[in-house]
C-alpha cells in the first residue's frame, strides 16, 4: 500500500512537473513590465495545462461575436474534477431550494463543494485583469502548499474569460510598437467587444452579446455559483485597490444575506492584504460603487442570491506612479490601510489580485457549509414571500407612511404601518400573466428571463382570472421561485431613494442607472396577479428558449403587422427580393406570388391572410440607403444600433466625419443617423467625444485612417445642411439632437431657468434624472409613429427637451411626434423636479429644404434594450413612393 502511494506521488508530481510555466510558454512572466498576452496565445497556454493537469477541465462555453472560444477553465482537486456533475446537480439543487427541506439542504451542504466564479479581461483595456487570471490559474494548478490543498478540496473555481475578441485586439495593439516606451493601450482603432466596448458590462440581464449569454448560462442555468468574482480596474486616485463592502444604496429586493455575506466577504479581502502588509485598499464611501443596479456581471447576480465581488485595481505593463491624494492619506474605515505615494509596476497589481483571489476561495474553504446553506435559505425565502402576502420596502411606500402620518408618528404608528403595508392593493404581485395575444417582442423578453435561469410557465389550456379569460399559450412567471428578486425587477418599476450630498444640496450620481424595468422599456402587455394562481400551466424547462411559430395560410393578399419589430425584418428580407410592399398605419399588404411565400413562410410575426388589398390610403416602400455615423475607436451607441439594425436585415453603412465633410452626401445616403455624442454641443464643454483628444493619423495604420476625425461645425454642419436641403433625411438621437440648434430651427431648450435676466440649465439641485423611464405621449397618427401607441415608455439619460415654435407647428415646418404630457411622467426611476418635463417636447419631426430632421432627445435605442422605441427610427428607414 505504502509502495502505491508513493508512486502516485511520484506520478502526481511528474504530470504537474509537466505543466508549463506562463514564462515558458509566453516568453515572458506575467506581471513582467511591457508585456501583454494575446488571445491566441493564451488559448494554446489553456490546452497546455489542461493536457498536463489533473486538476483541469477546459471547456468553451460558447462563441464569441468574432466567433472565438470562450473559455471556462475548471479547477479544483482531481478527486472533484472526475465528479464534476455530482457537484453541479448539488449546487443546482441549493439554488432553486425547490422541493428541498432544510434537513436535506443541510445534508447537500455537507456534501457539496462550494463554487466560486473568477474572471478576467471583461473590459480588455484593463489589462490586469486577464493577466492575474492566467497567473492564478497556473498558480491553483502548481502550487501544493496546505492553503492551495484545502481550497482545491472544498472549492470548485470556475475561471472564465469575459471577453477574448478584447484580449487578441488589445494586446496586439500593445505589443506592435518594438519601442518598449511607446507601447499603450490607449486610442484603439476599434471597440473591444465588437459592437459595445466597455458597455459589455451593461448587458447582463438582456444578454444580447453572445458572450454575456454564454456566461449568463453557466452563472444561472448551468452551475449557479454562490460566489462570483469580477475583476475590474482602475482604483480611485490614492489607493490601490476599491472593492467590497460597497456604498449604498442597494436595492431593496435583496435578501439581506446577500448585503451581508457581501459585507463579510470584503472583510475577508482586505484583511487578507493587510495581513500580506499590502496597503491601498478602499471600500464603502472610499469609492463610488453600489450594489443598486442589475446590468453588469457581478450585479445581475446579485439578483439570483450570487455574492457578486468587484474590484478595481490600478495597474498597467508600463510602470505608473501612485500619486500624492493628502485625504487618502488619513486612516478611516472606508481605507485602513492608506498608502504612500510610490513607483508601482504591473506585478505589484498582479500580486494583489492573487491575494484577493485566495482572500476569496479561503473564505469559501472555511466557510463552505454555510456559503452553501446561504444560497439555499436566500431561495427558499423567496419561495415562501412569493407564496403569500408580502409588502417589499420600499422609498414609496415610506414616502406615503410619512405623508399620511404627519405629527401622528409615535402616537399612532402601529395603525399607520398598517395602512401602507397591510393595504390589500399594494401588496407584492404572486405572479405576472404574459398573454398570447401580443408582438414577437412578447418572447423576446419571455426568452430574456428564460436565460436568466427564470421559471416560466405556458397555459396548457385557456384559463380564467379575476373575470378576465386567458389564451392557450399565455405565459405565467410566478414569483414563488428562487430568483424572485429578479422577477419583480424584471416586471416592476424601481424606486431609486432620494440621494443628495446633503439637505437641499446637489444629488449623488447613481452609479449607472437608477431604472430600468424591461417590461416597460419593451412594451409588455401584462397584468399582475396579487393572489395564489390556479391555471392549467406546463413548466418550461430551465434554459429551454421558446420559438416563434406563426401559421402560414396561402392566399391572394397578405398583411403583417407594423407595430411588430419583427415585421421590419420580415420587411426588409422582402425589399431586398424586389418584392413591392405597401403600408398603412397599422399593417404592411403584398400580393401573393411563389417567391413571397416562400419568404413569409419563415417569417416569425404573424402573417394575416385576406382576399383583397385595403382601401384606406397606403404607400409603396422602398429601401432608403442609410449610413450610421461611427467614430475612429468606436462609438458604444453606434454599435448598439448597429447590432440591432444587422438583427432587423438592414443594409446600411458606416459614415465616419472625413466623408461626411467631402459633401455630396446625398449621392451615396437618403438617410443618416447619428447616435447620441455624434454631434458637438453649442459651447466646446458639451461636445461629448468630440472633445476627446485624438491621436497623430500617422501613429495609426492606414487601414483605420479612413475612421479618424471629429464632426465639426465649421466643415460638418454644413455638409449635413446641404444633404438636408436636397432631400435627405437625418435622425438624430439623444445629445446628437444638438443639430437643430446648429441649423437655427425655431427650437429651444425646455429645462432652463431665468436668472438675472440670463437663461442657465436647471442645475441638479432642482432637476435630476439619472437613467430612467419616462413616458410620453406620441401621436400614433403621424406617418413616423405608425406602428406605435398613444403612449410609449422612454429612456431618458440627461435628455434634451424642447420648446416648439407655435407658429412653426402651425405652418407644419414643426411636427410634434412625442411629448411629456404629464407633471409625473416617471415610470421607473428616480426624477428628481420632473415636473419640469410637462408639456415638454420628447422628439419631432422638422422640414428642411427637401429632407427632414427627426429628432428624438430620449434615448430610443438605448443599449438594444428599448424595444419599444426601436420603431421610432425603423420609421425613418423607408422611401414612401
């Protein structure tokens, strides 16, 4: 016996012995100052170890946008490794704590191995974050000290790569330069994410990139972590490192052993770099992270019960100074352990991470039961709220306590609580009915929950509720599940609280947005259920996406709908067989032919046979030729409405400012569109990106020179006049709407005040809206609005908001397309003096020689999230014959 296990030793140490060393494989230690890996590179580096570790599962979890692998490396004892599915079906059981006693829970626990998320190299240009996920993964499959052993014993690490198309892109860009001094990740040529850059941690609850799919799988369908680790940089000027426990406010729809569990685990963090003598960490008020919002990666988690980490370290390959910051210099809670002003070089930032990672799996290690246990009594908790009558809180209903209470408080508190939170019809929804009857934008969004590891169920039969009759096929999301959080902030508007610097002082800026609510923002139709749901309902399986599946029926005419999104793909794919197609104002008509079936027969809107052509008025389409305004490096906007135009089949191309100032626009375009920060401000400080500074155009290679250059006013303006005069049209969204004043229409900003006989925008401390849903009226019966409601839910984020001149509306050189008709037009949010908006204009439509300008202040095609709104440019796309 003895004999054998020596020569497993000895076997054990020589496979390990064979696993090669980053240096060995790269040229280079990571952390070595100049040095960057690529992607190709380092995909070799994972097949390598992955061959020669016991310790090892590699797997892609999917294809990125360029189509690369995308890489979950699995790492743990080789005992755990060859059990791999053991583990997964135990975490998967504690997560949904479905059907499961605590006594069996307790038991699962014991049993089970913890299991803890790392990734690395999100957002490509902070390049410590791939690097330390290379260096950790060589580290966990070499080292054999006792703290390695008992984490590889207890802990199951999935490291993940959250963005290889940054990784190869970034490094390459890095490392072309032979002059070690020159070398920068700074002025990229292009996004490092193919259509969203930095935005890629914007998209973790609509999981329209592949790659936040891919991750979104494994986090909610497929493994469940009960600890995910994020890693970001940079860290506030004067520190180190900014990680957990984070500012408030966090969302009140979390279990507060999420809040606390975060709390400990950042305790566990810090103390870890303290202990290692490694000072500069920050946390709470020391940074301006929170835990409010669902998007990003560590925080959508937060809404499935993950304890979601995120750090933000300093570092680069080329060696930087920490700077002198005297307020960072004084000892406090929020930083401990302050430190000096010093040289720092990318493997100190390596080094950190390493720690922090091990800060993390020693806590899971030690902690493993109860880390387990935790994700159980999180879920099993939403269960049983989402079982009976429950009241969340929540600012409004302390906003109405305060209110009805008045002077009253003390005396009468037991009776006061009682009529805001024991109020039948505030009470929490039980269940949120989707019908059938709707837009294929309904599975879209059924689909958004599906891949979140949402239960949702479909009428097997039609059902009854509240005297109100529902389809087969409607879907039901009920909120007795584990991830309820999720579902409530999913259907349900958020309540972002009053946040200023001080009483009557100006407001504290949510770190991103402060409402979001899909079901808003992509036009749901449904209705909340507030008691128990007994309906004839089939569960979807977990993970598994629903299809559209129209009937086709053969017939002279055919018609589709134009307030369908789908129907504009339907559209397009038809324009570009040369198939003639008219529309009225709420359906497109073409005649039957062999050629037209076979494409409808795919389509998923739904197709309505007919005998005859409409007689009301309709006009022959046609594709207009469209350029979307980009920028050398890449604008997030742009490539978001790139991304959702390729999803709808248009054709379009991208127009940089170098051809835009050439004129003569209206030869190669009928229509241009120019995202949010395309087109410069009045003043120089509101220009957006155009006031970035650009690199020299002979630095860059010529193959990118083409996309350099700014629009100007002085050649640009000019050019887009003229084009607007021979009778183009051009779309303007958000800050882009800047163009009206450019051209002197008769159009002013709505959200300013007079003082001492000057005009100045409403400063914060009477106006604030940080990224929220507003709604606003819109007249269905203009010809750009055709397809849309009377009322439509908008994102706004520092919008602009005008004032018409009467006479030009009268004359129709103005045409109002959408308007805050309201003074609370807020849906979801925080709108601090929204009143302001009322009777503001959202968006129209301004004649301009032969073209027109569209403009739109909200941000209608924000993020590919507001799909409601998508109509309001598709619109635009299409010649009227």
């Amino acid at each position: 016996m003895k004999k054998i296990t020596l020569l497993f030793l000895f076997v054990t140490q020589l496979i390990f012995a064979q696993v090669p060393s980053p240096q060995s494989h790269f040229g280079f230690s990571i952390g070595d100052n100049y040095h960057l890996a690529t992607f190709t590179q380092t995909e070799s580096y994972l097949q390598k170890v992955a061959k020669a570790s016991p310790r090892v599962k590699l797997q892609s979890i999917g294809k990125t946008e360029e189509g690369r692998n995308q890489y979950m490396v699995i790492v743990s004892d080789p005992k755990n490794i060859k059990n791999l599915a053991k583990y997964k079906a135990i975490s998967q059981r504690l997560a949904r704590a479905e059907r499961l006693s605590e006594s069996e829970a307790k038991a699962l626990a014991k049993e089970g191995k913890a299991i803890v998320w790392i990734d690395g190299g999100l957002h490509a240009t902070e390049t410590v974050g791939i690097h330390q996920w290379i260096e950790s993964i060589y580290q966990f499959t070499t080292r054999n000290d006792e703290e390695t052993k008992r984490i590889l014993a207890n802990t199951i690490i999935l490291f993940v790569h959250a963005n290889p198309d940054g990784q190869e892109l970034v490094s390459n860009w890095y490392m072309r330069q032979q002059d070690t001094l020159k070398r920068s990740t700074e002025h990229l040529p292009r996004l490092y994410e193919k259509y969203i850059g930095h935005d890629n941690n914007r998209d973790f609850y609509m999981m329209n990139m592949s790659e936040s799919a891919n991750m979104a799988r494994q986090q909610y369908i497929e493994w469940m972590p009960q600890i995910l680790y994020n890693h970001h940089q940079t860290g506030p000027e004067g520190t180190v490192v900014a990680g957990p426990p984070y500012r408030d406010p966090f969302n009140y729809v979390y279990d507060p052993l999420l809040v606390t569990g975060i709390d400990a685990l950042g305790a566990a963090m810090s103390s870890r770099l303290n202990a290692e003598d490694k000072p500069g960490y920050t946390m709470k008020s020391g940074s301006v992270y929170s835990t409010w919002w669902n998007g990003g990666l560590r925080t959508t988690a937060y809404y499935h019960n993950i304890i979601g980490l995120l750090t933000e370290i300093i570092g680069s390959p080329t060696p930087q100074n920490i700077p002198l910051v005297p307020n960072r210099l004084i000892p406090n809670s929020a930083t401990p352990f302050p430190i000096t002003p010093r040289k720092w070089f990318f493997k100190n930032s390596i080094d950190y991470s390493l720690s922090l990672n091990y800060a993390v799996l020693n806590y899971a290690t030690r902690y493993r039961e109860e880390v387990l246990m935790n994700i159980y009594k999180m879920g099993r908790k939403s269960i049983e709220l989402g079982s009976k009558d429950y009241w969340t809180l929540s600012p409004n209903k302390v906003e109405k306590l305060t209110g009805i209470a008045g002077n009253n408080l003390k005396t009468k508190s037991d009776s006061l609580f009682s009529v805001v939170y024991k109020n039948p019809e505030t009470r929490d929804a039980r269940a949120y009915i989707i019908t059938a009857d709707q837009s294929t934008t309904r599975l879209a969004f059924v689909n958004i929950l599906i891949k979140s590891g949402i239960r949702v169920e479909k009428a097997t039969k039609a059902f009854e509720v509240n005297g109100k009759t529902y389809p087969q096929g409607s879907y039901v999301v009920k909120t007795n599940q584990a991830f309820r959080p999720h579902v409530i902030d999913m259907f349900e508007p958020q309540d972002h609280p009053n946040d200023f610097q001080y009483p009557g002082g100006p407001p504290v800026r949510p770190y991103d947005s402060a409402g979001w609510t899909p079901a808003f923002t992509m036009g749901i139709q449904f209705d909340r259920i507030l008691t128990d749901l007994p309906a004839p309902l089939e569960t979807i399986p977990y993970g598994q996406l629903q299809q559209a599946s129209p009937a086709f029926e053969t017939a002279n005419y055919y018609a589709f709908p134009s307030s369908d999104n789908a129907s504009y793909t339907l559209l397009n794919d038809l324009l570009k067989a040369g198939i003639e197609v008219t529309k009225t104002k709420e359906s497109f008509w073409l005649k039957h032919s062999t050629a037209v079936a076979a494409i409808l027969a795919k389509a998923t809107v739904k197709i309505s046979p007919l005998a005859n052509m409409p007689q009301q008025a309709s006009k022959k389409l046609g594709a207009k030729r469209i350029g979307l305004w980009d920028v050398y490096g890449g604008s997030m906007p742009s490539g978001w409405l790139r991304w959702i135009l390729e999803q709808h089949h248009f054709d379009f191309k991208l127009v940089f400012a170098k051809e835009i100032d050439k004129g003569n626009l209206h030869a190669k375009f009928d229509a241009l569109i120019f995202v949010t920060r395309a087109i410069p401000g009045l003043k120089p400080e509101t220009a957006g990106e155009n006031t970035s500074k650009e690199p020299v155009e002979t630095d860059i290679p010529e193959e990118y020179r083409a996309t350099m250059g700014k629009i100007t006013v002085a050649k640009s303006i000019p050019a887009l006049r003229a084009f607007l005069e021979e009778g183009g049209d051009i779309i303007t969204i958000g800050s882009s709407s800047n163009l009206a004043y450019h051209l002197n229409l008769p159009v002013k900003n709505a959200l300013v005040e007079v003082v001492a006989g000057k005009e100045r925008d409403l400063p914060g401390e009477k106006f604030y809206i940080p990224g929220s849903v507003m709604q606003v009226a819109v007249d269905d019966a203009v010809e750009a609005n055709w397809g849309m409601t009377s009322k439509a839910d908008v994102y706004f984020s520092a919008s602009p908001v005008f004032k018409l001149s009467a006479e030009a509306i009268a004359h129709g050189s103005l045409i109002p397309l959408a308007w805050y008709a309201s003074e609370k037009t807020l849906r979801s949010g925080w709108a601090f003096g929204q009143t302001y908006l009322e009777d503001g204009i959202a968006a129209f439509q301004a004649k301009v020689g032969k073209g027109n300008l569209f403009v739109y202040g909200p941000e209608v095609t924000f993020r590919a999230q507001t799909h409601n709104t998508f109509k309001m440019v598709f619109n635009q796309l299409y010649e009227s014959r």
